[in-house]
C-alpha cells in the first residue's frame, strides 16, 4: 500500500512541507482551476497542476472530485455537454499519466453532513449525520430523484465512458454514497451497499470498473469492513482507499479518529495485504485538533498528523507478521 494526501482547495504549501516531513509522495487532488484561461477539464488546466506538486517532490496520481456530472445523474438537459467533457477529461489524464479517477453518484447533495463540530476526544471537533435532522426537511431543486433514475443514469454513463478509460488506461473508481441511506431530501441513494458495488460491476464488465473503498461508509452500511475488502479486494476491483473510521451507524453516526471507531483497522489492514492491494489509500475526515480553525472541516492538518502516523504504524505491524 502507498499513502498520500488530498488537496481539495488548490495547492497549500503548509500541507505540502508537511506531507514532504510524514514522507508521502502521492497527492490526491480535485480538479480544480489551477488556470483562469483553461477549463478544469482541460490538458493545459491538468498540466498545470501536475507540475506544481512536481516541483515539491510530489506526484500528482489520482483526482478526486472530478468534472461537473450532476446533469448526466439526472438525466437533464446539458447531461451531453457535461458527458463529453469528461471524455476529454479522461483522455487528458492518461496523456498525463493520472491513471486514477474517484467519482460519485450523489447528485445536488454529494457528501452530506448534518453537523460540522461534534465535540470529540479531547475537544477535538468531528462532523457527522443524524436522518432526524433531516427528516421533515423540504426535497432540493430537482425534486423526487428515484432509485430506478440513478441507476439508469449510472449505467449509461458507464457504457459511455469506461471504453474511453480502457483506451486511456484509466481506472474509474467510484465512492460509495456517504451517508448511506436511502434517500436524503428527495434524492434517492444507490450505492449504499457491498452488493449495490457488485451490481455496479455487472452493468459494465471492464477491469477500468471498480471502486474507492472508502471504509467510513461500509462500517456505516454495517458491512464486515475486513470482509469487504476481501470480497473486492479478491476481485481486483479496489483501485483507492479511504482509510478512515466511524462511531455509529447510517441513521446516526460521527467520523472518529483512527483508534477509536467501530472497526477493527489492524484486520482491515491486514486484509489489504491479504489481497494484494498496492494502490493508493489516503487518510480521511480527520478530527479538527488543538490550534485549528475548523475552517475545514475533516482536513486539519494535525488529523492527518495523527492519521498518517497510525496507518504507517498498522503497515509496519502487518509487513512484520508475513
């Protein structure tokens, strides 16, 4: 396994000199608009970033969070637009040798929480989810999006786009829907289990199809989290990990630091290794510690000092019991 660490708002040089200090090599980054004339699908746009994290030392190996696809989830309008633009994006990445891409199938909501700053250990703050919170809470702007609708809209993306990744050697790695419940103001929830993965896998049978195992969303499912990597894991399907932990379950649950959630991460470590994961897992929705801000939420810095410790800890004590 390799480690690495997400920038979702541009290039921060603090988290850079620190990920250079933990020494991480692979940067993890949305698709962000590092040029004002280039759109972030863009080779020009993509470029840029990569040679920013080079010129620190860094490789820039997987985007996550890429291109707008709300209208291609939900059938509207602009769906086509929006479908191309990814193609080309794809294409650009496989010039750029970014052989990873992590995707959702959370329309208008994408990742949901219902508190930013639950008191935690020590005073650490965490975000969470409770569906009391939201339970009477009005549908959004598209309305009642069905189950069938997504799946439809899924499978159809998929035809569409993993030729393109096979030809570009790119691997699509989706992420579970988080919370992983079935519906969140109006919006229906589909991948909200191990076997909704197996069933993703079957609509388009390519060794570019698989997924980012994010373990906080499977322990919430109330999967066997060792299991399930595992099940994948045996399959080859597993191309990113989200190491991370929970208290709690889909209905009600808060994120957790590494040592102190509902799963055992030594076992889900240990079945990494069972398989032969050698992809890239980064650490995430880490406690906000002692001195920060809050300002964002689930990516402090000193989280991830903690994260990165315990999870090179859990590969040190594993790589020792083979």
């Amino acid at each position: 396994m390799k480690l690495g660490l997400a920038y979702f708002s541009g290039f921060d040089r603090a988290k850079v000199d620190l990920q250079r200090q933990m020494g991480l090599r692979y940067v993890i980054s949305g698709a962000s608009q590092y040029t004002r004339d280039f759109p972030n699908y863009s080779f020009r746009n993509l470029l840029t970033m990569k040679k920013a994290y080079e010129d620190a030392g860094l490789e820039l190996a997987i985007i996550e969070g890429p291109p707008a696809l709300d209208k291609v989830k939900l059938g509207l309008p602009g769906a086509e637009e929006e479908l191309e633009h990814f193609k080309e994006f794809i294409v650009n990445c496989g010039k750029l040798n970014i052989r990873t891409v992590c995707y959702n199938w959370m329309p208008v909501l994408n990742w949901f929480r219902t508190h930013m700053a639950i008191p935690n250990r020590g005073g650490a703050t965490v975000t969470g989810f409770d569906i009391e919170d939201v339970k009477d809470a009005p549908d959004t702007w598209a309305g009642k999006i069905s189950k069938e609708r997504l799946w439809g809209t899924l499978e159809g993306f998929l035809k569409e786009v993993v030729p393109v990744c096979e030809e570009a050697n790119v691997n699509l790695a989706l992420h579970p829907d988080d919370p992983p419940v079935d519906e969140v103001m109006g919006i229906s929830r589909i991948l909200t289990s191990a076997d909704a993965f197996q069933k993703v896998f079957g609509l388009c049978d390519s060794p570019r199809n698989g997924m980012t195992f994010c373990q906080g969303c499977f322990a919430t499912m109330g999967e066997d989290v060792p299991a399930t990597i595992r099940r994948f894991g045996a399959q080859k399907k597993i191309y990113f990990v989200h190491f991370r932990d929970v208290q709690g379950d889909r209905y009600k649950f808060n994120e957790s630091f590494h040592d102190d959630g509902i799963t055992d991460m030594y076992a889900a470590m240990k079945a990494y290794y069972e398989v032969g994961f050698d992809g890239i897992a980064r650490p995430d929705h880490v406690p906000t510690m002692v001195g920060e801000d809050n300002s964002k939420p689930s990516y402090g810095l000193n989280g991830n000092l903690f994260a990165v410790g315990y999870i090179k800890g859990l590969m040190e004590a594993v790589e020792k019991s083979l």
